[in-house]
C-alpha cells in the first residue's frame, strides 16, 4: 500500500500501480510518458508519478471505502513552442524535443489519449 500527499489534495491517497483507460482499455502504470488532450488542441505531454481514485466523486463500497473517479498526479514535460526556447542555445532545442520540469499537477485518467514514448 503505497499514500501520497500532494498540496491540491490535502488528504492522503491510497495509490495503485497501474489503472486501465476507461475508453481505450491500455493499462496505464507508474512512469508511463502520456500524450494528454488540451482544449487548445496543442499536444501536452506528462509522466505519470501516482495513480488514484477522487474520494469526492465516489461512492461507499468495502468496508467504508470509498472508490471515485480515477485520477492521476503528473510532472508536466514542455514542448520548445510553450517555453519560448531561445534559438541561441549550444546544443539547440528540436523541434521534436521535450523538456522536462518540476511542475506537478493532478488530471483525470480519462483526458489521457495515449501512451507515448519518451528517450
């Protein structure tokens, strides 16, 4: 049993190993790199950290547990379009090339559109 604690969900979480897409049924697991779906259009793309359920949306099953809708706490990485990457840099940014950051975020399994690779 492995619990997380992240500044947007003040509760600890009970955090699983792997999930299946509700839509797609690819079974998503820890440090999978993820193509998410955006209003915009624009590709975002995540590694995924922690795996759960949103205690708000779920309903009393087992014992008082509560299962809610699938959720999964990510490090976002960047595309050189979203971070402005100076063309000047030694070696240059490609095109094709991601960034990585430190910035976490929590996003529903189901905005996932497929699981993608990243060297």
């Amino acid at each position: 049993m492995q619990y997380f604690y992240h500044e947007k969900q003040s509760t600890r979480q009970l955090c699983y190993p792997q999930a299946v897409h509700a839509k797609t049924g690819d079974i998503l697991r820890l440090r999978d790199s993820v193509r998410v779906n955006s209003i915009d259009g624009e590709p975002n793309f995540a590694c995924i950290c922690r795996l759960f359920n949103d205690p708000k949306t779920g309903k009393k099953k087992f014992f008082s547990s509560t299962f809610g809708a699938p959720l999964a706490s990510v490090l976002w990485y960047y595309t050189p379009m979203q971070v402005k990457a100076d063309s000047s840099l030694v070696p240059p940014v490609f095109e094709r090339e991601l960034l990585a950051s430190k910035h976490m975020d929590i996003i529903p399994l189901d905005t996932v559109d497929e699981i993608v690779w990243v060297l």
